[in-house]
C-alpha cells in the first residue's frame, strides 16, 4: 500500500428507536503514510450503554491517485 491522502474516518452507532445512526467525521490527518510514528487519534466518541452496533467507515485515496477506496468495520453486541 502506498501513502494515503483524503482519509476520513466515520464513525455511527445506533439509536434506539430509529432507523437514523448517529456518526462523527474525522479527518483532522489527511495525510498517513508507513513511516508515521504517531498514532491516529480523536476524541472520544459517546457511545450509548444501549447501543447495539458500532460502524466505522474508513475511506482514502492512495496519495497521487484519483481512485477511492473503503473499508467498513461493523462491531455488534447482544
């Protein structure tokens, strides 16, 4: 994988009673390549003690491409 631009991390969870998921945008680094020694941070994300599913979406370009790419996490509890 070559160096990363345009990153967006999004992350949703569900509300009871509604087919709408609530969801934060990050995307204070749009730039990450290999070498980075930091990790990736951002404030923390209120998720509800009733909340069932937790989705974060994750798209990029690889730096100098016009091509997207995604890749979608789904966390469940019962």
């Amino acid at each position: 994988m070559n160096d990363a631009s345009d990153v967006r991390i999004e992350l949703f969870r569900d509300e009871k009673n509604s087919t709408s998921k609530y969801g934060i945008v990050h995307s204070e680094r749009e730039i990450l390549n290999r070498d980075d020694k930091e990790p990736f941070y951002f404030a923390n994300f209120p998720l509800s003690e009733k909340a069932k599913k937790l989705e974060v979406v994750i798209t990029w370009k690889e730096k100098g491409s016009d091509r997207s790419y995604q890749e979608r996490f789904t966390f469940s509890q019962d």
